[in-house]
C-alpha cells in the first residue's frame, strides 16, 4: 500500500513508558506500526512519522495516548527540514531525532531552531562519534541502548558524554539488575520492562503482611459476592475503608454531598468501581514497584473487558478481573501459579493468568502483546486491528481517570 493512500485505521499506535529515576512515569515513547506489513516503518518515511503524529495529535488526542505526561516522538530528517514539528506543543513532546539522522548543516539549523524555541531535544540509538558533536550541543537527552552491554561498555559510553548537559536514557532495560547498574553509571532515565519482570522465584513465600493482603483481595474479587459482603470486608479493613472514603470524597469523583460509610458510598457509585478502587489500594498497598505497574493493570483490565464482549462471552466483567490481576507475579515477585492458588478465581480467569491459554488466556496473551509492541501477534484474536487498536486507546483514557488514587 503508498503510504500516502493510509488513513487512520491502518496503523496501530502504542506506548512505552519512560521513567525517572524514582521510578515515576516521566512520559511515553509513542510507537507505531502499518497494520499491513510486518515492519514499523513505511515506505516513505517522512510521510509515515506525519502521519502518525498527525493521528496521534489531531485526530486521536495526545492526552488519549499519553495522558498529562511526556510524548517520546521519533522525527526523521525530512520532518525536521520541513518544520513540521513547529505543529506540536512544545510542552507536550520529547523530539527524538533518529540515529540514522546526519548532522547536515541543514538538519543542525532545524534542530538549533526547535531547541531555541523551546522543544527537548533527545538523540535516540545514539552511538558517540566526532561528527554528531553539534547534535550534542543541542541535545536535553541522549538515548543509549544498553542491551547486552557491559558495565565497562556503559561507563565508557557515559564518560565520552559528561562534557555535555545531556541527560542519559537507558533503553531496552530488561532486568531490575541492570537498572541498577545504569542507575549507578548516571543514566537519568529508563526505558523497558525491567519492572514487568522482576526476580520472579518458584516457591518464595510471600510475607504474612502481604499474604493477608492477598487473602483480602481474593475476596474482592470473588465474582460472586454481594455488595453486603463486599462492604463488609472494606469496612473490617480500617486503612483500606480510609483510602476508600478519601477517594470516594475527592474532587475527581464528584459526588454532591460527601459520603461517611462505605455501604452509602457503594450504593452511589456502584459495586464494580468500589471493588476496582478496593483492589488498586491493596495492590498499590506497602511497596515500591512503579506505579506504572498500576496503570498497566487498569489498562490491561479495560481493554481485556472490551475484547471479551466484542467477542460475545457472558461474563466480559471476568475478563477485567483477570486483566486486573494480571500483574500480580510483578507486584508480589513471585510467580502466578503461587499467586492465585488460594485465590477464589474460577477456573478460566485462573488459566488464563496462569497459562493464557483458554479463551480468556487468550485475550490476555494479545493485551499483553500489543502493550509490548508486539502486534502480528494480534492474528489470533481475528479481529480488525482498527478494533483491537481502538479498544486500547479507549483501555488508555479510562486509565487515566484513576491517577488520582494511584499517584
């Protein structure tokens, strides 16, 4: 297909989080994909970046992809010479000028220009040489791939670059250990699934605190439970019926009058959103993992909820427990098997967290495929991608009317 034919519902469009060295979510590096090829470029690239930036900004919405954080955007040769980015909102966006982007005095004087008006400039994939040293005087960022590197490697890339005010990003950080190591070095900022994955082991024992947490949240979430039971479990519960009344009573909820109980905050604003809110405090409950892990969880649960009843199954609510919980083996650091086994889950939800097999695990094995860019994985839904992809924006926007309780 002439990538200049391509409309809107061609193109799938993703996110990766970036993070700071807290391990908050600084912003999102907005990824795309012609739904057509098994490649994520185009045949023109120019054209390709505009109009994926155009869709994302005008015709999607920023916020909808990212929220109120940072858009990572990668900007090949011909945008920058066109002075197309001079359309984005220079406080929205991080202009990421491709590393196979050479420093032409015409490709400096654009970027000097972005730079003077106030745009982040970030160098992606960069790899030191002589010759983008005028791309280093302009830069806010510098983007290293630090796969399969060695900490002799990292240290010496980053010496070649303390002569410069850049800070440095660590891409396709894969492990909480070399995290650590680039975080040692100096790196600033991360990006990868280094917190998707941590030191996961068979048979750890989870500690009786969380254990109780645990046991709580099963209970939660058991399908079958009434709201009586439900309040009555967030009420014995004195911290987690603080958080819940304090969040019920926010600005962002809205409510006309202020709520004193949980049974009179359930009844108005229903079993489903305080069994969700209940669920994200326990989770969220007594450590340090990224918050991001939270928002994962939201939109995996979302967009698992609407696939399951595009898909026509009973129960589409199982399908946003099952996304919801999805992150537990991450949160708790042990594996899933170990997780849920004294959880009151049927027997779906159970396979498809444990196996993703199953109709259910099948849902959850694309959610989790398209978080991670990994799109031609998306044929076993059988679905257009324009659906899938659109389920996911809208998984996205519900998410992030919940950082108020998880920030």
């Amino acid at each position: 297909m002439n990538a200049t034919l391509m409309h809107y519902g061609d193109v799938f469009v993703g996110r990766q989080p970036i993070l700071g060295p807290n391990l908050k979510t600084i912003g999102y590096e907005v990824l795309y994909r012609n739904c057509e090829v098994d490649s994520a470029t185009f045949s023109d690239e120019g054209i390709a970046t505009a109009h994926v930036l155009l869709n994302t900004y005008l015709d999607i919405g920023l916020e909808h992809v990212v929220g109120s954080h940072l858009a990572f955007l990668n900007i090949p040769k011909q945008f920058l010479l066109e002075k197309y980015c001079e359309a984005l909102p220079k406080n929205r966006v991080v202009l990421e000028i491709l590393e196979n982007v050479e420093p032409s005095p015409q490709v400096i004087e654009a970027v000097a220009s972005l730079s003077q008006q106030g745009y982040t400039i970030a160098l992606d994939d960069f790899v030191f040489h002589d010759r983008f040293r005028p791309f280093l005087e302009l830069a806010d960022i510098v983007k290293i791939d630090v796969l399969g590197k060695s900490e002799e490697q990292l240290q010496q890339e980053a010496r070649q670059l303390r002569d410069y005010r850049v800070r440095l990003l660590a891409e396709k950080v894969e492990s909480r250990e070399v995290y650590e190591t680039c975080k040692q070095i100096g790196f600033f900022y991360f990006q990868g699934f280094f917190f998707y994955h941590p030191d996961i082991v068979r048979g750890r024992e989870i500690p009786g605190n969380r254990g109780a947490l645990l046991e709580l949240l099963g209970k939660i979430q058991d399908p079958y439970i009434s709201l009586k039971h439900l309040v009555e479990f967030i009420r014995n519960d004195l911290s987690l019926s603080y958080k819940v009344l304090r969040y019920v009573n926010s600005a962002y909820v809205g409510l006309p009058k202020r709520v004193d109980c949980i049974e009179q905050a359930a009844c108005m604003v229903g079993i489903d959103r305080i069994r969700t809110w209940a669920t994200l405090i326990i989770m969220a409950t007594g450590k340090d993992q990224p918050t991001e892990l939270l928002v994962i969880a939201l939109v995996r649960a979302k967009m698992c909820e609407g696939l399951g009843h595009w898909l026509g199954a009973d129960s589409p609510e199982k399908y946003f427990t099952m996304g919801l919980l999805s992150v537990l083996d991450a949160l708790y650091e042990s594996s899933m098997e170990d997780i849920v086994k004294n959880l009151p889950l049927p027997d779906d939800i159970l396979e498809g967290l444990t196996s993703e097999t199953g109709r259910m695990g099948n849902v959850l094995h694309c959610v989790k495929a398209y978080e991670q860019g990994e799109w031609l994985e998306l044929k076993h839904l059988q679905l257009a991608p324009a659906t899938i992809r659109d389920f996911y924006l809208k998984a996205i926007d519900w998410a992030n009317h919940f950082s108020p309780i998880i920030a």
